[in-house]
C-alpha cells in the first residue's frame, strides 16, 4: 500500500464521522466507517449498521457480527485480516432498510474504502449490498458463486443475521464460505485471475 493510502484512510475515516450529508446523521449515535486491515485482499460489505453497531462504532459487534467471526474461523480467516464495512455508514432507524438516497449519498465513502484497500475479493452480505454492486443479480440465485464484473471479483452471500432466525441456513453460509477461501487461494496461485476469463473455481 502506498503512503499516500495510509495517509488518506483516516482523512475518509473523519469524513464519514462528521458526515451529514443524509438524514440519518440526525438519529445516529455514531456513523460506522468499517473496521479490519486496509491491506486486506477480503472485503465484507453488509447493508447498515444496527442497534450496538451504533452504539459502539464497529460493525458487526453484535450477534451477527460473532456468527461472521464463526464463518471466518471456519476458513482460517479472523476479523482483523479482512476489512469489514456497510454501504450506509449510519444505523437506519428501528433498523428499517437503507433509503435510496441515503445509499447514494454514503456510495462515495464506500468507493474511497474500496480504492483505497484494493481488496481482491468483496463479499456482499445480503441483498442490498449485492444490488448496490451487481444490481442484475437476485441473491437467492448468486449467493456462493464467485463472480467477475468490471476487474472486480464478487462472493455474494446471504446476510449472517438470516441464520439467526433460520438455523439451517447456517450450513449454506458455512458452503458459501469455502467459496471464499477457494477463490483466495486460486488468487494466490493466479495472481492475473481477476482481469483473465478464465473459471474463477
């Protein structure tokens, strides 16, 4: 990573936190930029911060946020080697979906994070951050499967908090998981992979 990254990550960082350009700086307790390594070839983008995301200014700190580190464990992974961030940085209240013109206004702070640490891989959590990169793609269909757009490769999957309410859905993650590490591992070895068209796994 290059010093002029390292230097503009935490400028982003005071952005985000003093932001105001969307009505959710009014009900926030904190804005949420993201939390991990801004050198990691893993990237989670979920849909918003909750209730103790906002509280404590990290994201997924709650129960949602131990299942991801489960998942992670699972492919040898911890929170601290991937970049972890939503596409809204500010909790949406009684944790409704995210409004489109709050997406689009936080939409270049996610695209600063994403020039900035140049992650190999972005897995999407749910369906509106699936949409908001691969707007074409229903989740039901492309969860688990590594996907190509724009020199950018994409792992959608499944919200963690959806296995929460529905334990089984906790071995489709779990599936959609070792995709990751397949696809991480296939970069290892291939380093070009995601500009070639070749099968990705």
């Amino acid at each position: 990573m290059s010093a002029g990254a390292v230097e503009a990550y935490p400028k982003l960082v005071e952005q985000i936190l003093a932001c105001q350009k969307c009505g959710l700086c009014r009900t926030r307790t904190q804005a949420v930029p993201g939390s991990g390594s801004i050198t990691a070839e893993l990237m989670f983008v979920g849909e918003g911060p909750g209730k103790n995301e906002d509280e404590q200014g990290i994201p997924f700190c709650g129960a949602s946020g131990k299942l991801l580190a489960e998942l992670l464990a699972s492919i040898g992974l911890n929170r601290d080697q991937v970049f972890i961030t939503n596409i809204v940085k500010c909790r949406p209240p009684d944790n409704r979906d995210p409004l489109p013109d709050e997406i689009t206004s936080c939409a270049p702070y996610l695209q600063a994070q994403t020039d900035i640490i140049k992650p190999r891989v972005i897995a999407t959590l749910g369906r509106y951050a699936l949409n908001h990169f691969l707007p074409n793609q229903k989740i039901s269909e492309a969860h688990g499967r590594a996907l190509r757009h724009q020199g950018q490769i994409f792992v959608p999957l499944y919200h963690p908090a959806v296995a929460l309410y529905r334990a089984s859905m906790k071995d489709e993650l779990m599936a959609d998981f070792q995709v990751i590490k397949k696809v991480l591992n296939k970069l290892a070895a291939e380093p070009d992979l995601a500009a070639s068209q070749t099968a990705l796994i």
